[in-house]
C-alpha cells in the first residue's frame, strides 16, 4: 500500500466508499428502510426518540468497533503503529472520519423524522448540536469496545451488551432509578439527545442541553487518553 499517514488513510477508506456506488447507496438507503416507521407511522414522539436515539448509538458504537478491530486482525494497525504519529491523533481522526460518514448516513431519515413532528422551530439550534454530539460520543464508545474486544465475535458482543447499557442509563431506566446512575444517564449525550427531540417536539422544555457539548468532549478525550492500548499487540 505504501506509507500512507493516518489521516490521509481515512481520507482513502472514505473516498473508497464513496467509490463503491453499490455499497455506498446500501449505506445510505438501509438507515431510511430501517427507520421509514418512524416517518410514515402513527408512533408516539417519546417512542420515536428512543428509537433514533438508539439506532444512533447502536450504529455509531457498532460501526467504529468493528472496523478498528478488523483493522487490528489484518495488520494494518501495526503497519500505521509505526508511523511518526502519535497513536491518539490517529484515534482522534479515526473517530472524527467515521463521525462525518455516521452523519451524512443519517442524516436523511433523521431531518424527515423531525421535520413531520416539528413545532418549537427554536429548538433546531439544540437539535444540529446534540445530533453531533451524540454521533461523536457513539463512535468514541465504538472505540472503546475495541480496546476491550481481541476478536471479531467479541466486538459484536461487547457492542451490544454496551449498547443495551449505555441506552438503559440514558433513557430507559433514568427516570426509575435514582442516585448516582441516574445522574449519570442524565449528562450523557443520548439522554440530551433525546430531550432535544422532544423540546423541537414541544413536549417539554428541558434544561442543560449546553451539557451535551461538555460531556461529549469529555468522553472523547478519556477515550484518546486509552487509545495507545490498541497498538498494543501480542
């Protein structure tokens, strides 16, 4: 392949599959299928924040451990390891080129999803920004599985079970469950993320969304802070 630096890497991998019209148009058009009853469907708003927000986290999570850990099995992470880059920068713009791809993928049911329910049109500026945010907080996560998973079979593994955990704490058991769990699950970029579709929703006006910016970054920086173990090979 030649001595590529992984940023230009990543600017391959994405010019590669915007190359690739078949596998480019199913990434695009899967997420539209997948999500079409929420668009078409009588569901209930808080339903259908749940269900975005989870298929945000689960393809976010999924997408970018997958691809790391079979970058890690084919040896092209030793080959990058031994470049004179820092392994964080290349975490950093591994996590920032799956970021830009995760949302453009999305991003077409995601605008149809909100525009059919929209009332509080001041609530857009909250919506752009935590959709973000969730988007880079879901393939930081991603990143972290791969640093726990050694195989393919684990990954998937490990993604779901986080997955199921992550969207637990955030939305599903917040309102149940109290102390430090709950506090938690209410600074996470899902949970802003799903009260920022019910504000635009004008089902109720949370506070803080402000935190969603902050607890992202926060949560990228942890995950560039244990980058290194991925280039640690047996």
């Amino acid at each position: 392949m030649g001595i590529i630096l992984p940023s230009k890497f990543w600017q391959k991998e994405l010019l590669e599959d915007f190359k690739d019209k078949k596998s480019f148009l199913m990434k695009f058009i899967l997420p539209l299928i997948l999500l079409s009853p929420l668009i078409f469907f009588s569901i209930p708003l808080n339903v259908k924040a749940i269900i975005l927000t989870i298929f945000i986290l689960f393809t976010g999570t999924l997408g970018a451990s997958v691809k790391l850990t079979r970058l890690k099995e084919s040896g092209m992470l030793e080959k990058l390891a031994v470049l004179p880059i820092s392994p964080r920068s290349f975490m950093a713009n591994y996590i920032f080129a799956n970021s830009i791809f995760d949302g453009l993928q999305l991003l077409a049911p995601f605008i149809m999803i909100i525009i059919l329910s929209l009332t509080n049109y001041t609530a857009i500026i909250w919506i752009i920004i935590t959709y973000i945010t969730v988007i880079l907080a879901a393939n930081s996560i991603g990143v972290f599985v791969a640093l726990l998973a050694s195989s393919s079979a684990e990954v998937h593994l490990y993604s779901t079970l986080t997955v199921l955990i992550v969207g637990a704490i955030s939305i599903s058991f917040s309102s149940s469950i109290g102390g430090l769990i709950r506090d938690i699950g209410n600074v996470l970029p899902f949970r802003l993320f799903y009260d920022s579709l019910l504000y635009a929703w004008g089902i109720y006006s949370p506070k803080f969304l402000i935190i969603a910016p902050i607890s992202t970054t926060m949560l990228v920086l942890l995950v560039l802070l244990l980058s290194p173990r991925i280039f640690h090979f047996n």
